[in-house]
C-alpha cells in the first residue's frame, strides 16, 4: 500500500477488508465515534485522529507518515491478510461463512492491552451506549488533555492512587473496585500484561484472573483486542446463543489459530440478525 502526506492528513492507498463502521463500533472499542459523514473521531495511544474511507482509500486526519508507521498500521491491523483468513475458515461451518460474508470488514484492533483490560471490565453485564459514556467519563476526570477537551486514557498508575469512592463520578457501580483492582496490580506488576503476549495461552489467561472481576470472557477479550491473540474465543451472551443455536456440539477450540477473527464475524452477525433466536 501506498501512503501520502498532505498538511493535516495522511492517504493510504490500496486498502482492502476494512470496513470502519464494522471494525470501529462492532464491540472491541469503545473510544470512537461515528460522524453524519461516516468518517470516526477517536483517541488511541494518546492519539486524537479522524479516519474516513474512501473506497480503498484510508484517510487518516491529524496524523503523519511516522504516525502511521508506529500507530496506525498495526491498529488496523494492515499487516494481515484477512481475506486469505475468510477463505481458510468460511470452511468449517456453512454458517461461519455466510457470517464472514456478512461483515467482511471487520479487523481486529492491537490496541493498548491496558485500556482493552479497563473497557472489558467495565463492558461487563452492560451496554455499549452506556460503556462509551462510562468510559468517557473515566478518561474526562482521570486522563490527560491531549487536545482541548480531548483526554487520553488514563494510566494503570494514576488509577492505582484512586479509591473506589474517587471513581464515583463514573457510575460504573460495582465495577469500581474492579478498576481499582485491575489499575494496582498491573502498576505493581503483580500481573505482567507484557508477559500474556507470549505466554502459553492458558497460563496468560491465568495471569489476567489474578484480577478481581476478571473472569474467563474479560480475560479473553484482553487476550483478543489488546494483545492480539487471535486464537482467543471470547463467549458472552450473543456468543453462548450463537454456539448453542447455530453451532451445536462446537467450541472455541474447533474455530482453529484464526478463532478470534471467527469469532467477531459470528458476534456481529448474531447481533444484528436477533430474530436467528427468537
């Protein structure tokens, strides 16, 4: 692909297998918003950006070739063929591919493993509309103003020194002290969010539940969109549906090295297709 640089926005060209409104609001980020032009606004790595896709071309605003090369490529995941995927995996189930079919636009985001840990923590027995406004409310009073009205993510370290109570203004209820929880132990190192990039699958997940709260499904969402383990299978409500309906007798284990990605084609297309259920 080629990248251009103009004043105040990057062009990529020749960009396939992404769709923004699938990849940015299917569930595995809760930072960006979509705009009456379909373009997204939203922070990532203390990065404020918009991003609008134009065919095959990848708009990126208030970024720069360097920018790109450290953020971006590997945020949207460029690096890897997912067309190629479709085509290994469509194959194990006739569901499977009519699901990837569906969304073909769907990427799985590398974003930062300490912000997807806090999010899932907080996704848990909620709404994505109420998610975004807890987390939202968590960057406004906590993170740093990278831009005006504009906050970063705020750091596990500068969560550790909080108390439940301090997180009040959140209204994130019982999940408060889970935040808390999850903010001292990685600004500790009791749990090493570096070490579940490579450790044995298991033994990463492990590390994620020494966390209060944290229990199989936020651990894998951790392992899926902040560390890029795509063997991850995470099963919340749409997913439990989805295996007991459509998919009788399977498992994660049966979707293979790309179950990740299976995966998010099967959510989506659960999620928009309820009626598969009633």
């Amino acid at each position: 692909m080629k990248v251009e640089e103009k004043s105040n926005y990057i062009k990529i060209c020749g960009v396939s297998d992404l769709d923004l409104a699938q990849t940015l609001d299917c569930g595995q980020s809760f930072r960006w918003v979509e705009q009456d032009d379909g373009s997204f606004t939203g922070v990532a790595f203390r990065k404020y950006v918009t991003v609008k896709l134009c065919g095959s071309d990848l708009y990126i605003y208030n970024a720069t070739k360097d920018d790109f090369k450290n953020i971006w490529f590997n945020y949207f995941d460029l690096g890897l063929d997912y067309g190629k995927i479709r085509e290994e995996i469509r194959k194990l189930h006739p569901f499977l591919n009519e699901a990837a079919k569906y969304a073909p636009g769907i990427r799985i985001l590398r974003q930062e493993p300490y912000e997807v840990l806090c999010t899932f923590i907080i996704s848990q027995n909620n709404n994505i509309k109420r998610i975004k406004g807890i987390v939202q409310r968590l960057c406004e009073n906590f993170g740093d103003e990278i831009e005006e009205n504009i906050f970063a993510f705020p750091t596990a370290e500068k969560i550790a020194e909080l108390t439940d109570n301090d997180l009040a203004p959140l209204r994130a209820g019982f999940r408060n002290r889970y935040i808390i929880d999850a903010a001292r132990k990685v600004a500790s190192g009791e749990v090493d969010l570096e070490k579940c990039r490579i450790a044995d699958y298991e033994k990463a997940r492990k590390e994620l539940m020494k966390i209060t709260g944290v229990g199989v499904k936020v651990a894998d969402c951790t392992l899926l969109f902040g560390m890029h383990r795509i063997e991850a299978f995470p099963i919340d409500v749409w997913m439990k549906r989805a295996l007991e309906k459509l998919f009788p007798g399977m498992s994660g284990d049966d979707f293979g090295e790309y179950a990740g990605i299976a995966q998010q084609y099967i959510f989506h297309f659960s999620r928009m297709h309820p009626e598969l259920f009633e």
